[in-house]
C-alpha cells in the first residue's frame, strides 16, 4: 500500500514536471530571446534589405551578417508577437548595439514602412523618366509628382515660375524615409537648393551678371551641347557668356532639338530652325525660359568657373574624337564647317564604295 502510495506520488510528480516544462519552456526561451547576449554586433550598424522581407525571414539574414547569434530564438519572438507574416520594406535599417532581441524586432516593426532608403536625383532631359526614378526608390506615384512638379501654386511657393521651377533641381543623391511624401520630396529639393548655392557660387553669378536660374538654364544648354567630353564645357560655357554679352543669338543646336521635341535628332535642319518657339536660340536672343535638362552640378560650376576667352562660334572638329573647333572670325568659323563637312562626306562616300 505505502509504495504504491509513493509510486502514484512519483507519477504525479513526473507528470507535473511534464506539464510544467511543456507549458513554462516556451516561456524560458521567449526569456533566453530576450537577453542581451544573443546579439554580437558591439557597435549600431547598418543593414540593407535589397527587397522586401517577411518578419519570419529577417532572423536567418541577420544571423548570416552577424548581427543575432541564434535565428530560431530571434523567430520565437517574431511568432509570439504575431508579426511572422508582416512584411519589411526594402532599404536601410539602423540596428543599435544596445538593443536586444525584443527590442530589435519592436524597433524594426515600427520602421516597417518608412526605411531608409538612397534616392539619386539624376541629370536627366525627360522630366518624365526623372518622377518615374523616384517613384520606383519611394512610395510616391510619378503621376501624382508630374502633377506636384506642374502646379503654379506650388511654383510660387518656392519663388519660381512654371519655366524656371526646375531649376531648383540639384542632381544629388539623398538618404531619406521610403515613407516621404511628394510635398516633403519638393522641399528636399528646396533644402539642397540652398546649400548648392553657397556665397561664393552666388558670387560668380553675379559677377557673370546672370541669376541663379540662368545659370542652370545655360548649364543645360552646355551639358547637352557636349556629352562626351566634359573637359571641355568651360570653354564652351565661356563662348556662349561672350554672345549674351555681345546680343547675339547663342545659335545652340539642343535648343533647337528641345523645341521641336526631338531629342534624339541628329543633324538640324533648316526646317527645324524655322520652329517658332521661345526655345529656338537661332530664333530669339539671350536665354530660353526654362532648362533644357537637370544638369550635372559639374556642369553649373563649369558655367560659373568658365573659360575666359574672345570665341563666338565653334564647328565639331573633322575627327571622331566629339571636341570642337572653336573661332573669333566668322570666315575661320566657315573654313572649320567646311572640313568637317568635307570629313563628313569622305566618312559617306568611304561607306557607299
């Protein structure tokens, strides 16, 4: 009777354990997930998701950077907090040192949806391509941007009109939240503005007697003119400053192009000339309204720092090399259109025998 008695306590005994460990054992490992330990990084780092993620995925990434030491601890907390199937967006996380398993998982959960994330802001001539560009790297529409970008209210806001709102453009490249909005994207843009056009930027502008937006409207000019060799943008910036000095037409060819929206046209004709729009630097004199492009701040200090010199006109040289030939006399002027149209001709005639 007594070992029986003592045997059914052991049993009961055996059985209580059981349960205990079965009902408490998670309960130990949600406490073991939490302790400081299981994280290896001893200084905040930075993680880049190149895509989205599921919450129940990020364990086995982050123990694969060794950033957590065990992946299964760090999901055991995922799960208990529902958040298996929630997703992580694409882009850059910020994980601190100080922070334990629970307080990873809850920082990263509250991030979700706002990472950080590299937007470059191209040099670009299809103001199209360029909304399309920050839609794919944010959350904002292109459509909704291209509206944004084309709002007079908005233009007046920031001290522009509708032709010279561009202007304010700056190519760059920004860290910011997925999460930014059209309006915050804008006064991004408005914020590095400012800090491009420094006091001494602002100096040489006045000192070439132009603003800020004429500047950036004949970098464009510059930029499109030549795309090949930037070294000699000066010099062609210099060439144009000396016919806005003198009244004269800047006869510039991507002008030309812009207005009769043909960007990818490769010799101008006479027809496209005669094109009858503010554009059209053979037609009016001094600068067009707006950009012709987002040029390169390379290109704007290439204006603001251009090449003193007496040219007004300039002829691709005879070769295949994409520089010019630059002159001060008209009649030097025709002599280099002439052998690069005789070059030109050789090339063909080369091509037809």
């Amino acid at each position: 009777m007594f070992f029986s008695l003592k045997r059914f306590v052991v049993i009961i005994f055996i059985i209580l354990i059981v349960i205990f460990s079965y009902v408490g054992y998670p309960y130990y490992k949600l406490y073991k997930a939490k302790n400081l330990d299981n994280v290896l990084i001893k200084e905040d780092k930075i993680i880049v998701f190149k895509n989205d993620i599921l919450f129940s995925e990020i364990g086995i990434v982050l123990d694969s950077l060794n950033v957590i030491k065990d992946a299964d601890a760090f999901n055991i907390l995922i799960d208990y907090k529902k958040f298996s199937l929630d997703t992580l967006k694409k882009g850059k996380y910020k994980i601190k040192a100080i922070w334990d398993h629970n307080k990873m998982i809850n920082q990263l959960h509250l991030m979700r949806n706002q990472a950080l994330v590299d937007l470059t802001v191209l040099s670009t001539s299809n103001f199209e391509k360029l909304c399309e560009n920050i839609s794919n790297s944010t959350n904002i529409d292109s459509l909704t941007l291209m509206k944004v970008l084309h709002n007079p209210k908005i233009h007046a806001k920031y001290g522009f009109n509708k032709e010279q709102f561009m202007t304010m453009f700056i190519p760059n490249t920004f860290e910011i939240y997925s999460s930014i909005n059209e309006t915050e994207f804008i006064q991004l843009m408005a914020n590095h503005y400012k800090i491009f056009w420094n006091n001494s930027r602002k100096q040489k502008a006045k000192e070439i007697g132009l603003s800020q937006s004429e500047i950036y409207i004949l970098a464009s000019i510059v930029q499109m003119e030549q795309q090949v060799n930037i070294d000699e943008h000066p010099k062609i910036a210099g060439l144009y400053i000396n016919r806005l000095k003198i009244n004269k037409e800047l006869q510039a060819d991507p002008t030309v192009k812009f207005a009769n929206n043909l960007p990818k046209l490769g010799r101008v004709l006479f027809k496209h000339l005669e094109f009858d729009s503010p554009y059209n630097t053979y037609m009016y004199k001094g600068l067009p309204p707006g950009p012709i492009c987002i040029p390169d701040p390379s290109s704007i200090d290439a204006v603001l720092n251009y090449e003193k010199h007496d040219y007004i006109f300039m002829c691709a040289q005879p070769k295949s090399n994409g520089y010019h030939n630059f002159a001060v006399d008209y009649n030097d002027h025709l002599k280099n259109k002439r052998d690069y149209t005789n070059w030109l001709d050789k090339i063909k005639s080369s091509k037809n025998g």
